[in-house]
C-alpha cells in the first residue's frame, strides 16, 4: 500500500513525487506520455521555480532581467525586479524533474494511463492496462484541459466565446536579447517571446476562441493564422521574426479557464492546474505548480490546511494576472510596465520553506 499515488509526470507530479519522497513516503507516480515531450508552455521558469530547480542541479538557461512590449507600432522596454527568471525548454524541463524524482526514491512508471479510480475502505485502487495500483491517497497531477475519465478530470464541456485556446512553436533565427522577455498584444489575446539557450525562440500565445473564429484564413494551420495574425499588430514582432523560421510544429491547447478548482476533494489532493490556473501573461505557472507541490508535501496529512493554503496560493495569483492581461494592451510607460512585472513577482515568493 503506498502512501501517495500520483497521476501525471508533468512539473507538479514529479515535484510532489521528489518532494514526498524526500520525506519519507512511499510515492508512485504514473504518467501516460513518453518523455520528452513537447508541450504548450510558454518557458518562462520565474525566479522561486528557477531557485528552486537550480537547488536539484538542473541547468537553466540565461536569466530574463528585461520585460518589452511590443504593442502596435511602439517598443519599450523595462527592468525586471531581482531575484531573476529564467528559461527552460519544457521537454527538458520535464524530463529532468521526473528523473530527479525517480532518485529521490519515487517509483515511475512510465507510458502507463491511468483507466479507472476507485475509493475502497484504506484508501483507493487505480486500474491502469498493465497493473492495479493500491495508495492511502492520491495527487492529480494531470493538468487541467484534456477530458477523461478520472473523478478530478474536467467533464466535456460546451464551447464558450470567452475560452482562451493556446498556441506555441520554436523558431530559429529570431532577433532577440537572450536576457530579454517580450509580450505582444494582439485584438483578441496576447503573446510572449523568448530565447532558449540552444538559440531556438519560443512564441507562445493565448487568444479568445471567438477571435480564432474569426480570423483563421482558408489553407493555414490554427497555430499559422494566430501567428500571421500577431505579426500584423506588432511591429516588434515583425522585425523580431523577419528572418525566423519555425523548427517543428505548432501546438495548440485548451480551453484554459482562470480560476481557483477544488485543492482536495473526495480524498484526492489536487496540484497545478489541477488545483488553478492565472492568466499566462505572467508567467507563474511553472511556480505555481511546484509551489502547490511543496505544499502537499508538508500538509499531506492536514487535507484541510492544505485546501485553505492551496486556494489562497492561486488566489494571490489570480488577481494580478486578471488585471495584468487587462492593461498590457494599453501599457505606454515602462514604469507601468515595470510596476506590472512587480506584480506578476509576489504570489510565489520562496519555494525552499
């Protein structure tokens, strides 16, 4: 009987998989996909996640001490407040937490789908197509957009207008400072770009489904049309891209929809976008997710501690993303831009207590 199922490998599951098995628990952890894996993320690791993964030896890339917008026609540019982010491709990301995780005495298991969960009087047993997995509890880990069959999964939902579908690609050849972020706003969403530290440019997007709807043009991918799109509203995209070429394909993703879920519910303890979801515009998401992992890992037994601290982690999180994502398309003055980079730094502050 384990102490601890958890279900997904992504940066929340192997966090709290190298987490609990540091103290001390028995931990399994089950992840369908096979690693490395490309996946929507925008790569921005801010700076308590950057800590905290530098701390396990991983190595990242250059920091980001400098936030750009590139909103029409204008270009300004505005320090970022130490302690600094960094940036990590999230194939490696992954791929090196779950390894870290696997040291620390966690047990992996690796393609294995999770089919069916079930409660019993100890606890819960986990049908997969190769084994039954018994545990006290279970963490869901597996993130938030895809439909299934578990009890902490989303149902199939109805389309909304409002629904934010993401969108990424690398690109090389890209014009832009390795120590630099840009944001790019664009009629219906907005975008960021960044440069990993193999020279490959990420471009991550997130726009509203009834903006997609109307621009998608006859012959061009979704990921394409957002793209072609964005270029035309931003000159500092444009001049960024001029000589890019993109290095594989788009990936797209969603509906991502902000807000707080259920921490614990039914027995089953919830971490990253499980748990919640901000805005991507700044960038927390990464931390948020090791952050609520960290948590678990000391209020495992406190279901109740864990839910109230859990809600207030993403709530801190949620207000400033909301009210960020407002104002980025209206930002003239590095100043404010500047004082919305501070803003986007306070949720997660530390994640070594």
């Amino acid at each position: 009987m384990l102490d601890a199922l958890i279900i997904g490998g992504g940066p929340a599951g192997a966090s709290a998989a190298l987490l609990l098995a540091r103290a001390g628990r028995s931990v399994a952890l089950i992840e369908k996909s096979v690693f490395p894996r490309r996946k929507v993320c925008g790569e921005y690791v801010a700076a308590p996640a950057a800590s905290f993964l530098r701390s396990l030896g991983l190595s990242l890339d250059p920091e980001i001490r400098s936030l750009a917008l590139w909103a029409g026609e204008r270009v300004i540019e505005a320090p970022l407040p130490a302690p600094y982010a960094s940036t990590l491709a999230r194939e490696d990301l992954d791929t090196q937490l779950l390894e870290c995780a696997a040291r620390a005495g966690a047990e992996v298991f690796q393609p294995l789908k999770a089919l069916s969960l079930n409660r019993t009087p100890r606890g819960f047993v986990c049908e997969t197509p190769s084994s039954t997995l018994q545990a006290r509890t279970v963490v869901a880990a597996h993130g938030s957009w895809e439909p299934g069959a578990l009890p902490t999964q989303q149902r199939h939902a109805a389309p909304r207008p409002a629904d934010l579908l993401a969108f990424k690609a690398h690109f090389r050849g890209a014009a832009l400072a390795s120590d630099t972020i840009a944001l790019a706003p664009f009629p219906g969403g907005y975008g960021g770009v960044l440069m990993l530290g193999d020279g490959r440019a990420t471009y991550a997007c997130c726009l509203r489904r009834d903006a997609l709807d109307a621009l998608r043009r006859p012959g061009l991918s979704a990921g394409q049309s957002v793209f072609r799109h964005a270029l035309h509203a931003s000159a500092g995209l444009r001049a960024a891209f001029a000589a890019a070429q993109r290095d594989g394909a788009w990936l797209a993703s969603g509906p991502l929809r902000a807000g707080v879920r259920a921490p614990y519910r039914d027995g089953i303890f919830a971490v990253g976008n499980a748990a919640g979801e901000v805005h991507p515009v700044v960038g927390q998401g990464i931390s948020l997710a090791i952050a609520s992992a960290a948590l678990l890992s000391r209020t495992l037994d406190s279901p109740r501690e864990y839910a109230r601290q859990c809600r207030a982690l993403y709530a801190r999180a949620l207000w400033p993303s909301a009210l960020i994502a407002r104002l980025v398309p209206y930002t003239r003055l590095p100043r404010l831009l500047s004082l919305g980079a501070r803003l986007s730094h306070g949720p997660v502050r530390s994640l070594h207590a």
